[in-house]
C-alpha cells in the first residue's frame, strides 16, 4: 500500500495530501507515522484527519511530527457536538488564517483564532468533563467494551443472516 501511495505521490507531483487517521467505513487503521515519514521524504505536507482517531487509539501529535493533524472530539471522546481542533506545525502558523478575522488579529496564530465573530464556544466547555470521565474510566477499558460491543453485534448479524462464518 505504501508504495503504490509513494508511486502515486510521484507521478502525480503530490505537494500536499490528507489521510484518514482511521477510515470511518471500515475502521482501518492507517499508519499515521508511516504516511507522515512517506511524505517527508517527498517534501509533500501532510495532513491527518483524526476524526475516528481521539478516544479510540493512542494519538502522541509530538512524536507523529504532522504538517496539519485535525480532529473533532465528540465522537470518540464524548465531548459535546462541535469540539474540535485543528493543530498546526509551528512552521505554517504564519500562512493559516482563520475564515472570520477576530479582534485578535495581527496578535499571532491562537491570538487570532482565538475568539472568531459570534461562534457558541460551548461545546468547548464539555471538554474537561469528557476529558475526566475518559481518564477515569480508562482508554484501555473503553477499547475493551467497544470490542466486546463489536464482537456481540457481528455475532447478531450473523446469526439473523443464518451463517456461520465469522471469526475475531
């Protein structure tokens, strides 16, 4: 997979490309890491959709090194709807702007998205309680029950499907 990815990047003079941090049809894990590395050697800036990424697997942005990496945290970490955030490589702060210029502008990148116009900061709000209630239950325990979750409904839809193929 890599290498028809870097063949493609070449032939088609790739100069930046987004991937899925895990793919939210099929629940693919893609190498993050690898992806990142792949495109360096390109000189191509990469951006990871962690969408399906945060609560469900461990994300460590200062070792994956991203150009970009974004992700919304009510998904997988139960934060409310529309907490989100965008992290971007202090390298390409100086060309990223927000859509509506806050009175935060010229002060600086977060300066500047800081408060953007009339937005509901609300969502923001939940993030601690998710962020506790996560850590208090426990990533390895929240992967464990989803497993088991995952593992119960296939056996459903096999049995109401009347086969007996299905493996873990």
């Amino acid at each position: 997979l890599l290498r028809k990815i870097e063949e493609k990047m070449i032939a088609d003079k790739v100069t930046f490309c987004i991937f899925d941090g895990i793919i939210s049809e099929t629940a693919t894990i893609l190498p993050a890491a690898r992806l990142i590395a792949l495109a360096r050697k390109h000189n191509i800036k990469i951006m990871i959709d962690g969408a399906h990424c945060i609560g469900q697997i461990p994300v460590d942005l200062k070792s994956l090194d991203p150009d970009f990496y974004c992700s919304n945290l009510h998904k997988w970490l139960c934060a409310d709807k529309g907490c989100a955030f965008l992290y971007v490589k202090k390298e390409h702060q100086k060309v990223i702007r927000p859509l509506t210029i806050s009175h935060g502008y010229p002060g600086g990148f977060q300066s500047e998205f800081l408060w953007c116009a009339t937005n509901d900061y609300g969502s923001f709000l939940s993030l601690t309680a998710a962020l506790n209630f996560y850590k208090g239950v426990g990533p390895e325990k929240i992967a464990e029950r989803n497993h088991d979750l995952v593992i119960k409904a296939a056996r459903h839809c096999a049995q109401g499907r009347q086969t007996s193929k299905f493996s873990t």
